[in-house]
C-alpha cells in the first residue's frame, strides 16, 4: 500500500506544472540568483550591518554622556545624632531647669530676709541711740509702716517662677529633631561627563570603526567574486557536458548506422560477422558514452541549482546549452599591477587590517597618557540633606568640576599594549607584501593560461576540420567498397577525439577568462557599486 501512494505521490509531482515547467538561464541570470541566495553574502552583509553600527558606537564618544538615577532605601532604625543619655537629658530639660532655678531662688530669698532683719535691728539702734530720730519715730507713721513691713517680711515664702513644662517641651522638640526619620530614603542625581581630552583615544576609535567597515565591504567583494567564479564554473561545465552528450548522441547515432551498414554487408556476404561484432561492441560503448553524458549532465545542473538557489529538481535550460561551439570570450582590458593590487579584496582587507592595528597601537599608546573629564551633577534627597533632614524634596544641589587622571604605573601593560599592536600591524604589513607577490605571480600565470587556452582553442578547431574531412572521406570510401571497417572507425574515433577537444578548449577558455578577471579583480568594490 505504501509503494502504491509513492508512486501516486511521484506521478502527482512530475505532473505539476512546476516539475514539468523548463527555465532558461543565462550566465548573468546565474550570477544575479547565486547572489541573492548566498547565505554567505547575507552574512557579509550582516557584518557591515555590525560594523556600521560599531562606527556609531564609537562617534557617541564625542558627545557628553549624560544619566539619571534615581535609588529607594528602606531602613530597619533611624539615625539618632545624640545618645540614649543625651536624649533623656534632653526631655528632662525642664525638671532640670526648674530644680536650678528653686536653688537660686531659695538661696537668693534667704540672703534677702537676713539682710532685712539686719537693716531693721541697725535701725533701731540708730532710733535709741539719737532721741531725735526717737522723737520722730514717735510722731511719724511712715517710720512706724517701714518698721511694720521689715518686721513682717519672709521672703522664704515667696516661690520662684514654674518654667519646667514649657523647657521640657522645648528639650523634647529639640530631641525629635536629633532623631533623624531616614527609614524611607529617596535619592535622585543627574550626571553629566564630556571628555576634554583622552590621548586621543577617541579619535583613533572613530578611525578603527570606520576601517572596520571597510574591511567588511572588502571582505564581502571577496565573498562576490568567489561566488562568481563558482557560478562560472558550473555553467560552463554544463555547457561542455551538453556538448559533450550531443557529440555521443551523434557518435553513436554513426556508429548504428555503420552497423546497420555492415549487417546489410554481412547478409550480402561481402563482410563476416567479426566485421559487424566489431561495429556492434564500439556501438554499446557510444551507447555507455551517451549514457554517462546524461547523468553527468543531471548531476551538473543539480549542482548549478544548488549554487542559484534553486530547487535540485529543477528544470533548467541554460542559454548557452545548445550552441554547436563555446563562445569565446572578450579580452580584458589591461589592467596594471598597482592597480590590481588596489583593487584586490584580499590586498585591501590586509593594507586595512594594518592600518587598524596601527590605530589600535596609538589606542594603546593613549591608555598612558593623562585624561581630563568635565563633569557636572545634579543631587536631590528625601529627607533633604540641605534642609535639617526634613521629608520634603525642596531643594538640590549642583555641582561641577574637572576630572584629571594620571596614569603613573600598572606594571608595564599599556606599554606592553602598545608595542604588541605596533607588532601586529608590522605582521599585516608582511604578509601584504606576500600577498602582492603572489597576486603578481597569480596574474602573469592566468594570462599566460589564457594565451595558451587560446592557441588550443585554435589547434583544436583545425583538427577538427581535418577530422570531419577525413570522416567524410572515410565515409565515402566506405561506401565505394574501397575503405575498411577499421578504416572507418578510427576516422568516427578521430572525429569524436577533436570535437571533444574543441569542446575541453572552449570550456578552458572560458574558465581561464573567468579565473583571470578574479585574479585582476574585475569585479572589485562590489558593495559600493551596488
């Protein structure tokens, strides 16, 4: 039952309008597809997404950076500003006051009484002493009140004022006040910082990103034209394929006519059946020939679909399939050799990743150099700080100044930072110059193959001319009776051997053109023409 549904399945699928439909493509077409769907073009493209991104991160570093924080804290206590025994002296203020004050009253008012009975005691004396101040006394009440009141006064029964409530209010206020309420903290700040001056870090970052950046597109050109030659290769692979299947095709087509000639000779009895087993075994080998030619043919376009993007079971035509020759390509312009080592992805990415190790060095080298940093904040407390610690948000401060640092010594690293960058861009440095040494080498090789693919090309196309004539003639002698089987097969062999030939030249060609504008760099800077 299952063999039976996967064969419905497979029979549903080959008659979908999609499995039967043909596609042609041409050599740009592939190229336009294998670009869209490279996964590792999206990543490259990602990469100078980042790198971009990095170049903004490193341009923030120009302007101030500028915060606010804000903080809550919970206390368990509150924070008391006197002790325990200052605290009870405190609201015990007024007892204390009021038992100083009794003291001095009742000391005051003794020291009073007795200096009064003392002034009444010398008065009568003086009174009997002088009987005229006796006489006096005698006729005046005003001396006798003045002695009445010295007489009556006891000033130990006056009492002294009572000030001990309001002084203990007051010490109790007072206390409350050294007992801070901080249980619910609310803090807030606003900061702000712009370098002066860091050695010139910044800059040299700015410059690092912005050479990031470049590296990324270079190394993305070079991601392209990989892809292109990759895309060339399989295309004119199948082109040879094609041609080289239409060729057994028409081989073996030959050799069943031959033998069909032959078995016609046999039974005329001109010819013995070795003659014709002969022809019979070198046309099954066409037939194999064909065969494999087929199944190159279908694994190559699967491997072209899988390079464009396509389904492997697609269909596809290509443009160039069904030409009897290869077409042969332009010459390039001349290129000199400064100029393709500018324009080489490869030599690019190494002069920039020397030049971002040179600015990673000076990055180093401003680690040991002194920093100035302005700085400005804004601060405001619940309880305010500024306002006896009262729960009121009335009331920040402000503050600014200049932040120098110094760096003095941190055993040696950024010294040892410095020199290692230096190193590293020294490195990059050797190894571009590598790099155009081979680049040199690789394009005198490529134009020295191209030339020698030409002039195969060209050998190739006269022998083929020679073979089609001598198969031609063999032909005709055949039939004339006058030429062997031998005679005849050697000149289909001969004739399959050139135009296989003319084939493998035009396929190598194109693949040394294809090969040589790599090594040029034909397709430099890719992402900026886009």
């Amino acid at each position: 039952m299952k063999k039976i549904f996967l064969i419905l399945g497979t029979a549903l699928i080959l008659m979908s309008p999609e499995a039967g439909a043909q596609q042609t493509l041409t050599l740009d077409d592939c190229r336009q597809m294998a670009v869209r769907s490279s996964r590792d073009l999206e990543q490259a493209r990602t990469a100078i997404e980042m790198a971009g991104y990095d170049k903004k991160i490193a341009l923030a570093n120009y302007f101030p950076n500028l915060s606010a924080t804000g903080t809550y804290q919970y206390n368990s206590r509150n924070i008391s500003l006197v002790s325990d025994s200052q605290s009870a002296a405190l609201q015990g203020l007024g007892d204390r006051a009021q038992g100083i004050l009794d003291q001095a009253w009742s000391e005051t008012a003794a020291q009073l009484g007795e200096s009064a009975q003392a002034a009444r005691a010398q008065l009568e004396q003086t009174i009997r002493d002088n009987p005229l101040l006796a006489l006096e006394y005698m006729l005046s009440p005003m001396w006798k009140t003045v002695f009445g009141m010295l007489s009556e006064a006891d000033l130990n029964s006056l009492k002294a004022p009572q000030i001990a409530e309001p002084v203990n209010a007051i010490g109790k206020e007072l206390d409350e006040a050294l007992h801070l309420d901080n249980k619910n903290l609310y803090a807030g700040v606003i900061s702000l910082q712009q370098p002066l001056f860091v050695g010139g870090k910044i800059i040299y970052s700015n410059q690092m990103a912005a050479l990031a950046e470049e590296l990324e597109e270079a190394r993305y050109d070079q991601a392209y034209a990989d892809i292109l030659v990759d895309v060339d290769e399989a295309y004119w692979q199948i082109v040879s394929i094609a041609g080289k299947k239409k060729l057994a095709e028409a081989y073996a087509d030959l050799l069943h006519t031959l033998e069909s000639d032959v078995r016609k000779s046999v039974e005329a009895g001109v010819m013995t059946e070795a003659d014709a087993l002969q022809i019979k075994v070198k046309a099954n080998e066409a037939d194999l020939l064909r065969t494999k030619a087929g199944n190159g043919l279908t694994l190559a376009k699967m491997l072209l679909c899988k390079r464009v993007g396509l389904p492997l079971d697609s269909q596809v035509t290509l443009a160039d399939e069904g030409t009897d020759l290869i077409p042969q390509p332009l010459d390039p312009a001349y290129k000199d050799f400064d100029s393709i080592c500018a324009d080489r992805p490869e030599t690019r990415s190494l002069q920039l990743a020397s030049e971002i190790y040179d600015r990673k060095a000076k990055v180093a080298r401003a680690d040991m150099l002194p920093k100035v940093i302005l700085t400005a904040n804004y601060l405001i407390t619940n309880p305010n700080v500024y306002n006896g610690f009262s729960n009121s948000w009335n009331g920040g401060t402000f503050n600014a100044g200049v932040l120098v640092t110094v760096p003095l010594f941190h055993g040696m690293e950024a010294t040892n930072k410095y020199r290692k960058a230096k190193a590293e861009a020294t490195l990059y440095e050797s190894r571009l110059d590598d790099a155009r040494e081979l680049i040199n080498l690789q394009v005198t090789q490529q134009r020295k193959l191209l030339g020698e693919s030409r002039e195969k090309l060209g050998a190739a196309t006269a022998n083929l001319a020679a073979a089609e004539e001598n198969l031609r003639a063999a032909t005709v002698g055949f039939e004339a009776g006058v030429v062997t089987t031998d005679t005849v097969l050697a000149a289909q062999t001969a004739w399959l051997q050139a135009h296989s030939e003319v084939i493998d030249a035009g396929t190598e060609l194109q693949l040394a053109a294809t090969h040589l504008r790599r090594a040029e760099a034909g397709d430099a800077h890719i992402y900026n023409q886009k």
